[in-house]
C-alpha cells in the first residue's frame, strides 16, 4: 500500500512538471520579439511597449533623440533583454519605474574648468543680416551674381542693349563699367533700392545682434502659435512652435599671427503655419552654413524659395463683373487668370568684431575728457569776454 501510494505522488509530481514546462513554453513563446537590423530605434521601442504592456502592463516612455537603425538583428529574444540590449549598446539610460520604464539620453556633465570664461576682454561679434525677397528670374534676366559680394558691392552682368528698366537704373547707378562685356560693379544698397523701386523684390527685414565669441544669438521676426495635446495623464498641454523668419548665429572670434578672423555658423529659416481641419501644417524652407570671414566681410545665403499664385479676372470692363444670373454675361465677357510667382529669400550676413570692454571703456574716458576740455575752453572764453 505505501508502494502504491509512493508511485502515485511520483506520478503527480511528474505531471505538474510537466504541466508547468508546458505553460512556461507557451509564455516563452508570446514574450519573445523578432526586430530587423534596418529597423529605427523608436520603432522598436514601440514594438517592445506592446509586450511589456500585455506582461506587465507599463508604458515606455522614449525621450531620447535617438532614431538611427539599430544595426543588430533581434531574433527570438525575450523583450526585457532586448529592451536591456538596445539601450547598453546605445549607450542610454533605462530606468524603471512603478508604472513605466524611461528611456532618456546620458546626461552630459559639462567640466567648468574648460568653459569659457566671459570677461572684459571677450570679444564681441555684431551680426548685421538683410533679408531680402526676390523674384526667381531676377537673376537670371539681369545677371546678379550674389556670391561676387565683398566690400559692400556687387557684380553683375547685363546687356547694353536691353530695354529693361531695372537693368537702365542699374547702368545709370554704377560707378564702374564696362562696355566690351557688359560686366559692373554696383553698391548693395543703391541695387536693393533699385529693384525695390521697380517692384521686383523687396526688403522683408533688417536685424542685426551683438553676440559673445562663441555663444549662440537668435533673431525672430514672426510669431508663435501653440498646439494643445494631451499627455498620458490625460492632462492638456500646449505646446508653442516659432515661425517667421528665423535666424540662429554663433560666431567665434580667431586669432592667428595676430590677424582675427570670425568662423561662423549660420542657420537660416523662413516658416509659416497654415491652420487645417484636422492638423497645423507648417511651411518651412530651411538653411544652414558655415564660414569664416574677415572682420566687416559680407556673405549671402540663398537658395529659400516660395510660390506666390495670384488669382484675378480679365475680360471687357464692367461685362466681365456681372453677376452669373444676368444671362451668363459674365463668362463670355470675362475669364479668370492665375500668375504664378517664384520668389527668392536673400539672406545677406556681415560679421563686424567690436571693441572689448577695455577699449571702449578707454575711448569713452578720453571723449569724456575732451568734452571737458571743451566746456572749460568756452568757459574761459566768456570769462575774457565779460572782462573786457
């Protein structure tokens, strides 16, 4: 009888083993995630939340500006190792949290030893821009060539022979020419007025900034507009978004063989939004660069373009107005008419170093002093006068 009973508790031990390796296969099996090489980090991140959020119901919240392909093939892997894998080899930061996991980005330490130090000796850089808009043909109809800039002047090409008014204004405005080739020389500011005057393109802003070597200055000459969403908390959050025209500089002042020299990083952008049923869509042309220059040298960016469509009616005066029910006089007297305009935006920079501190601060006492000088002088002078 304890025999009997002996094999019996054999056998059910047996049973609920087996029993058990089959229910921990099955599990196995639904937590286990297959990921492509040329998938991108956001995208398997996304992939993993579905199975952490059927196994143990957390979110993952993925902050890092991480998004390049992963570069390893995933196969068969359980996703809490896989999650683990990712973020090791991407050298980011895991955290678990009661009710989520956070995936964010190493924060940077920055050593205050090598920062630069602001004094009063730091050089200052004076950002000066022209935004211009023209039309596209522009260029090509007079023969501006903008990267010919320097010293404030411009080169173009023209025929002598064209009947153009903008390219007579520009012949007469010149102050150098010549006549075998057609080539000039013409000021900046005497070519933006011309082709102001004769309505091809126009002068959208001119902003200049002071900015530290090596700090960031910003220029905006538009508006914000704000989205409301919602966070996961289901609270409302509202998010703002700069559009206009755009203007982000960092200059760096170099010294090499006592000659100074401004490398420049420039990034340029024109926006708008444009308000939909359903989302805000923002129209953005974009530009980034940079250079070096010489103090007081000029450089242009171009190259952001947009489309003007202009509606319109022509037709017999009066007959082309009338209203559709007065015996459809109006269509045929009259048609519509669409003008298509490419506009070109111009973006002209010059970089300008100012004087530290300790100049300024020297110029300024000596024009005190003059100036002191000065009042004593005429002082003294009606003191002779009231004398005599």
């Amino acid at each position: 009888m304890k025999k009997l009973i002996s094999i019996l508790i054999l056998l059910c031990f047996v049973l609920t083993l087996f029993s058990q390796e089959q229910n921990i296969k099955k599990i196995t099996e639904e937590e286990m995630i297959t990921i492509s090489r040329e998938t991108n980090f956001a995208a398997a991140i996304k992939a993993i939340e579905y199975l952490s959020l059927e196994d143990v119901g957390k979110n993952i919240v993925n902050t890092s500006r991480l998004n390049n392909p992963i570069g390893i093939p995933i196969k068969s892997l359980y996703w809490r190792d896989a999650l683990d894998l990712l973020t090791k080899i991407n050298n980011i930061v895991l955290v678990e949290n009661p009710a989520s996991f956070l995936i964010k980005d190493v924060e940077t330490i920055k050593d205050k030893s090598i920062e630069q130090v602001v004094t009063m000796v730091t050089k200052q850089v004076r950002i000066s821009s022209i935004f211009f808009k023209a039309d596209k043909a522009l260029t090509r109809d007079v023969g501006i060539d903008w990267t010919t800039l320097i010293g404030g002047n411009v080169d173009a090409e023209v025929s002598l022979n064209t009947s153009s008014s903008i390219s007579s204004d520009i012949f007469s405005a010149s102050l150098q020419k010549n006549f075998q080739t057609g080539d000039i020389t013409i000021n900046l500011e005497t070519l933006l007025n011309i082709i102001e005057a004769n309505q091809r393109g126009t002068i959208i802003a001119k902003p200049s900034v002071t900015v530290l070597s090596k700090k960031k200055g910003f220029i905006q000459v538009g508006q914000d507009f704000s989205i409301k969403t919602l966070d996961q908390s289901g609270n409302t959050v509202e998010q703002f978004f700069e559009t206009g025209i755009i203007m982000e500089v960092t200059p760096e002042v170099i010294i090499d063989d006592n000659k100074e020299v401004i490398y420049l990083t420039i990034e340029v952008e024109k926006s708008s939004a444009i308000p939909g049923a359903l989302s805000t869509i923002i129209d953005k042309s974009k530009s980034n660069t940079e250079v070096i220059l010489f103090d007081g040298e000029e450089t242009v960016i171009g190259g952001l373009y947009d489309t003007d469509i202009k509606k319109g009616r022509g037709g017999i005066p009066i007959l082309k107005d009338l209203p559709w029910w007065f015996f459809g006089l109006k269509y045929l007297f009259g048609y519509e008419t669409n003008s298509v305009v490419e506009r070109e935006m111009i973006v002209i920079l010059k970089a300008e170093i100012v004087d530290n501190t300790d100049k300024r601060k020297t110029v300024s006492e000596s024009t005190k002093d003059q100036i002191k000088r000065e009042r004593e002088d005429v002082k003294n002078a009606k003191k002779l006068f009231l004398e005599e």
